[in-house]
C-alpha cells in the first residue's frame, strides 16, 4: 500500500506546533532515511526557537507581540509542511519510513457498513500429502481472513474451533493435516476492528 504523511499541522495550536516540530526534529536529525531535510534542521530548530520567544512575549495580552507571534507561527508552520513534503517525497510510500520520522501515516478510512459475508468457500486436496487448499471470492474492504478448522462435527456442542491461519488473499493453504481425519473449515473477513460473518463450511478428509 502506498502510504502518505499525514500532517495535521494546521489545527495545532502554536504550543502543539512547537511540540511537533521538536518531536520531528528529534527524529528527523540523523535519521539515514532522510540524509537531506529540506529545510535544514538549523533553519527549522532557529525558527521554532524565534516562534518560542514570541509565544512567551505574548502571553500578557501585549497586541504587537500577538502579531508577532501569529507571523512567527505561521513561518514555522511554513516550514513544517515543506518538511512534511520532503518526509513523503523520500519515504516514497513506506509506512515505517514515514513513523520514523515523528509524522503520522495518512490511512484509509474502514468501510461504514459491515463487510459481507465470505461465499463460494471452497476445499480441495493438493498434490502434496496432509495440505488442504482453501479458496473463496474476495470481499470488498477486507483487509484480511482468518481461517478456522475443527476436527468435531460443528454440529456437535464440543466442537472447537481453532484458528488455522489468516492471510491477506482470499485463498490459502493448510498443512500438516492428519491423514484419514475429517477436517471442517470456514473463514470470516477482517478488516481493522470488524469482522465478517463466518462462511459456510467446508467438509474435507486429509490425503
């Protein structure tokens, strides 16, 4: 996935800003991801220091020192998202090249509804000797699937089920499966914090 900075420079108070400009500093001084920080950590460091002195001069209400403030946030705030641009430009869309740098990743909001069911959950032998192959039709916003399997009829109330494995494509396999056992198998899709219904299940015996 290409991932892209997400800034959110331009709700911060002047307070924030300063606090995200030295955690960006911090990370971004020395970090061999970015071997040349546009702007310079000197010009960004000499700028936050300036914005610093005149947030404190303007605490008492003084209206020449609010302006002031507001002028010197505003070239901080400059600086910042020309950073915040060269953080995306040189991460080039990886996700912990992005973190490394103190600027948060952008990420796709989930899906509002629920996700729909897994259908056409199918299981075949393969070639190789105690391996199952699994496949279904992908589902919209899925991020991922887990697989279950139980060894127990589901429709008996001791039947347990285990995870098998989960994967990021709508098909997989399972080895190591015990010749002659029956094996029932269903998989559910994930995407963040929701999940699917289960899929119907499949009924296989191991070869």
């Amino acid at each position: 996935m290409n991932f892209k900075v997400r800034s959110g420079l331009s709700s911060l108070t002047t307070a924030q800003l300063l606090d995200k400009t030295a955690l960006i500093i911090r990370n971004v001084d020395g970090n061999a991801n970015f071997p040349t920080p546009d702007p310079a950590i000197a010009d960004l460091t000499a700028q936050a220091e300036l914005t610093a002195e005149w947030l404190e001069k303007s605490a008492f209400g003084d209206k020449r020192a609010i302006a002031r403030r507001r002028r010197e946030t505003a070239a901080l705030l400059e600086l910042m998202r020309r950073m915040a641009t060269y953080v995306n430009f040189t991460a080039n869309g990886d996700e912990d090249v992005i973190l490394s740098s103190g600027f948060d990743v952008r990420r796709k909001p989930e899906p509002s509804g629920p996700l729909a069911q897994p259908i056409e959950f199918m299981a075949k032998r393969s070639e190789k000797s105690g391996e199952v192959v699994l496949d279904w039709k992908a589902i919209d916003h899925a991020k991922a699937y887990q697989v279950e399997y139980t060894t127990t009829d589901p429709a008996s109330p001791e039947a347990t089920w285990q995870v098998a494995t989960v994967t990021s494509k709508s098909k997989a396999s399972v080895n190591n499966l015990t010749r002659g056992t029956d094996y029932w198998f269903k998989v559910k899709a994930i995407s963040g914090t929701k999940s699917s219904a289960y899929s119907d299940v499949a009924l296989i015996m191991a070869a």
